[in-house]
C-alpha cells in the first residue's frame, strides 16, 4: 500500500502545502478544498506511521520526517515532468510554454521584443512572464513555478544555478536637458543637489545605493519613491529630476533620446550582476532550452 500510496494525489497535496506553508495555500493554488487536502495529508501520516508537520496557528511546518518526504516528492515531481520533456522533444520545439520570473525593468522593456522575436522562428511556444522581488524569484524556481528566473543578484542562492551572469552598472537617469547630461560619469554626492526618484527598498540596486550611502555618511531624500520603474522612468522624461536604473531596463528611452543614461562609480555599487537562473539538477523542456539559449545570446550581444 505504501509503494502504491507514494504515486497518489497524496503526495502531490503533500507537497503543496510544504512547499506553501498552509493549507489554505495550496487550496488556492490546486483548486482542491482544504478539507481534501487535509484528509490526504493524513492518511499519509497514517501510512507512514509518523507525522510530517508542525502545526501552529501560523501554519504548517515541516518536521524532520517531513523534509524528507518533501525531497522525495520534489524528486518525483522533477521525474514526471523530465519524461514529459522526453516526450516533447521527439516532436522538436513545435509547441511549449516558457515561465519566467523576472524584475519590472526586464519584464517591461526587455523580455517583450526578445518573445516578439522568438515566436517567429516557434510561433506554438507560449510564455507566462511575472514580476516578482529577488526572493521571490528564487523561490519560484525551487518549486518549479517558473523555468527561468531573471534577476539582479548580490549574493548566490542554495539549488540554483546560474546560467548566465554579468555586471549590471548602476546608471543614473536625467533628461537630455539636464545640468548633469553632459557628465562621463558621477557619483551619488553629486545627485544629492538634485530631485531623486527612487525604487523601494526591496531591489538590488536601492540597497545597493543605501549601503554605499551609508558608508559615506550621505543622506540621499528622494521625492519620489516607487515599486513601478516605469514610473520612475516617465518622472525622468518629463524632467522631474534624476532617478537609477540599470541598462536593461532603459535602453529603449536611451535609443529614442528622452533619457541620459550615465554610470554611477561609487565604491561598492558594482557588486550587483544580471543573473539568468534555473534550479539545479532540472533537466529543461526543449522550448525552454531553446528561449534560454536565445536569452544568453541576446544578453551577451546587448549589454556592454
């Protein structure tokens, strides 16, 4: 029974509700009633003679018990999902769907004419594309939410891998019209005399900027903050002052000539890189192969 048990829809609601934290959770996501769930999670137990969670009101857990179990689901999961590849690839890269996590910049200005262009040579491929926090995308890639993860990282995650990686200098946006437009480079002393427009405190590059000022000791009072970076950028645009950003995320307003776009040298804000990413040990469907390997080309040919 348990062999049999092992290759239910146990397992799979077992591993949602790990994976999520909750049975209301993986209710949502599976479109399966909590009390379903539940009553699937527990019979498992029974089989298994041990419980696999911690439960609390905040939600639940897993034990020792359970992270074992929850490797081996993945484990499964992986399996299913690579002799489904198998299959696809007899076929070629005639059908597919790509899913990519990616940063506003990317996902707004980037990703759009590079799936435009794709879907000419693969018009059967489809793509989901959301915008998520750095966190966020790695976590979507260790429950194989996404395929490709698209980010701007500082520090390496555990069960990813990195598919391609570069520097990503830190730019600062103006008008063609402004006092700083003709500048080779500066530094963040000088845009204090200026209106700033900011991203939150959650990406890559704010923090980056935080840090750098605060070992200057310098006070940066942004008139604008946001979470949209298209917001951010049409404040530049119709000269509300200075805001940053990395160069795939404006190269488009700097071809049209409605921005200025010019690196920022402080120490300490070239520690931040574009990263391509996938989960380690995941062997890719064909059409996700083959977007991947259209994405690296692209980056390495674009960016400078």
């Amino acid at each position: 029974m348990k062999a049999t048990y092992f290759q239910d829809t146990a397992l799979r609601y077992f591993y949602e509700v790990a994976r999520t934290g909750s049975l209301a959770s993986a209710s949502a996501r599976l479109h399966v009633a909590p009390s379903a769930i539940s009553r699937q999670i527990s019979t498992l137990e029974k089989v298994l003679g041990v419980p696999l969670f911690e439960r609390s009101v905040k939600g639940m857990t897993l034990n020792a018990a359970g992270e074992v179990l929850a490797t081996h689901a993945k484990r499964v999961q992986m399996d299913a999902e690579r002799a489904v590849q198998e299959i696809q690839s007899l076929l070629g890269v005639r059908t597919g769907r790509v899913a990519i996590a990616a940063s506003a910049g990317v996902a707004n200005e980037f990703l759009p004419p590079l799936i435009v262009e794709f879907r000419r040579s693969f018009p059967g491929v489809s793509f989901r594309v959301d915008v998520q926090d750095p966190a966020q995308i790695s976590e979507s890639l260790r429950g194989v939410d996404v395929d490709i993860g698209i980010q701007f990282a500082r520090l390496p995650e555990r069960d990813i891998k990195i598919q391609y990686r570069r520097p990503s200098t830190v730019l600062a946006l103006m008008s063609p019209t402004h006092p700083l437009a003709q500048a080779r480079t500066l530094t963040l002393a000088q845009l204090q005399a200026f209106p700033l427009a900011l991203p939150t405190e959650s990406t890559t590059i704010r923090q980056a900027i935080d840090v750098a000022c605060a070992r200057q000791e310098l006070l940066l009072d942004p008139v604008l903050v946001s979470n949209n970076m298209p917001t951010l950028h049409s404040f530049v645009v119709h000269e509300g002052g200075i805001s940053v950003s990395s160069e795939i995320s404006v190269r488009h307003l700097v071809d049209a000539g409605l921005i200025v776009a010019i690196p920022v040298r402080d120490h300490g804000l070239n520690l931040r890189d574009v990263e391509v990413q996938t989960l380690v040990g995941r062997s890719l469907p064909p059409a996700v192969q083959r977007f991947l390997d259209h994405l690296i080309r692209a980056l390495t040919e674009q960016l400078p």
